[in-house]
C-alpha cells in the first residue's frame, strides 16, 4: 500500500498548501475516473490527477549537459532542480560526502567548522542539485540559477517556498512525535511564469523524519542496504561511468527480509493515517511499535 498511502499523504499537503496560497499541478485523486478531493474519497487511492508541464531535457554532448535551451523557455516547463531543506545533517546525509571530497565548503553552508553526525541546524539551508541529469549532482546557487535561467528575484522565492513548505510539513509531523531532519520540493513554471509546486512532497520519500533517533521514511530501507556489497558496488560503478553507471554495476539487491518489508509498509499507512487524521488502513501495530520493530534492522 506504498503507493496509495503516498498519493493520500502528498494529496493532504498539496490541499494545505493551496489553502495557504501556494499552487500546484495537483488536481485530486482518482476514484471513479473522477478526481475529487481527500475528503471526497470513499477509499484510499493511489492515482493522483495533475496539471501538465512540459519537460525540457538539457542535451548531453561528451558526458557533458548543456542547459541553453532553457534560455529561450519563457513559461509551462518544469524548472530542472531539486530544492532541498535541511534541518539537520543525520548520519548519511550527503552533506559530509560532500564536504570531503571538497564539493562544498564550510563557508557555502554557513558553517563555522565541520559538523557531526546528528548535528541539529540553528536554522535551515537550502541546497539545490539537478534533477535531469542521470544522477543528481548537487549545485551552488549560482549555477541553479544559471542552468535554468532563472532571475535573481526567482532563486531568491525557491529558496524562500521551500523554507515555508518546511515550515508547514514539520508542524504537521511534530503533531505525531516526529521530527522533520530534511525535504524537497520540485517546481514548475505556469503559463502566467509563476511557480507551482509538481511532483509530490511531505511524504516519507521526499523527507527523512526521525522519532526518538529512529528513521522513520525510505531511509530505513537505505540504512538496510548500506555497506552492503551491492551498494558499495553501485558506488564503485558511479566512480567509473556516472553517465551509464546501471550498466556497469555487476549486482542487484539482496531482497528485503519478508517481516522487515512489512513494516515499511505499517510505517507508510500508519504515518499517512495520523497525519490525515482517517483510518485509511488497518494497521495492527501503533506507530511506536512499528519503529522499534524497525530498529532492529536498520539501525
């Protein structure tokens, strides 16, 4: 039930969001070949009815991407970056990645020296990265701002739309215990070149949230898998060949342990139940139950 408890969770916060004036591509979620409102639902959904945008694709030329045709886009696209909010740098959050290997500075981040593991942010960063390369790669300001050819005024309200979005979802999942560590949105250009909100957000695939230390989003899953074989496999196979690095990994996943795989999919409806406020699932188990059972493997 990932899917639909996603669809349910993202269609909540799209409907909070245009309530506090923000808009979106999002129309409702289907039931009946109908798209209707959360409250309009009989029964958990898992199609999602949304506006359309054209996607602009930057060209690849000697494992290069080149972003000039966004100079010439003028409205109805999607903006091609990811905008993430941090509210602090868990274990794994690729802020440390980065920082030693030398693509960030301490100085970029604001940061006064080199943080720890857990570290809680006296306030939030904003960090952009691609969102149409074969891999996100992530960026400072200056080059978000000029491989979509955005204004100054126009950086400068990303930056702002995500601070209030993280504002939004981490009230609504402090009501449960939770704690919001970070987030993205992805953006879209209207007709009218205003910026609307695509994708989906406040889910436990676009944010990392924690309850007493606990992950308690996708990350649970990468916790399982890292220093794995395959995921030092895949690493390895980023360092050879980023643009076709699929191909060049020589292994798959283990599979998920049956009773572990269960509760990710007991996180996933619980969360969406007490955040919306409505039993959409039967859950045997209460969210404290359900993450303590998790600990034991991803911990």
């Amino acid at each position: 039930h990932k899917g639909a408890a996603t669809a349910l969770l993202g269609a909540y916060f799209f409907e909070i969001l245009r309530s506090a004036g923000i808009s979106s591509h999002y129309k409702g979620l289907v039931e009946d070949s109908i798209p209707k409102k959360l409250a309009q639902l009989h029964a958990p959904s898992n199609f999602m009815f949304t506006e359309l945008f054209k996607v602009v694709h930057p060209v690849v030329n000697q494992n290069e991407y080149n972003y000039d045709a966004y100079k010439s886009e003028q409205n109805n696209f999607l903006i091609p970056l990811e905008i993430i909010y941090r509210n602090s740098l868990p274990e794994g959050s690729s802020v440390f990645k980065r920082l030693k290997k030398g693509e960030v500075t301490l100085d970029e981040l604001g940061f006064a020296h080199e943080p720890c593991p857990d570290t809680v942010l006296a306030k939030p960063i904003v960090d952009f990265s691609t969102k149409l390369e074969i891999t996100d790669r992530y960026i400072s300001k200056s080059e978000a701002q000029a491989i979509a050819s955005l204004e100054a005024n126009e950086l400068e309200e990303l930056n702002a739309l995500a601070l209030k979005i993280n504002d939004i979802i981490t009230s609504e999942f402090r009501k449960i215990g939770a704690s919001n560590l970070d987030g993205k949105i992805e953006t879209a250009f209207n007709k009218e070149r205003e910026i609307a909100l695509v994708d989906v957000l406040g889910t436990l695939d676009e944010c990392r949230f924690e309850i007493n230390g606990v992950a308690m989003s996708k990350e649970v899953a990468r916790k399982y898998y890292r220093n794995s074989d395959w995921h030092l496999e895949t690493e390895r196979a980023k360092e050879v060949n980023r643009m076709n690095w699929k191909a060049e990994c020589k292994l798959q996943p283990e599979p998920l342990p049956a009773e572990f795989k269960q509760l990710i999919s007991y996180m996933y409806c619980q969360v969406t139940n007490e955040i919306t406020g409505r039993k959409w699932f039967n859950v045997p188990l209460d969210l404290k139950n359900i993450i303590s059972g998790i600990k034991s493997y991803a911990n």
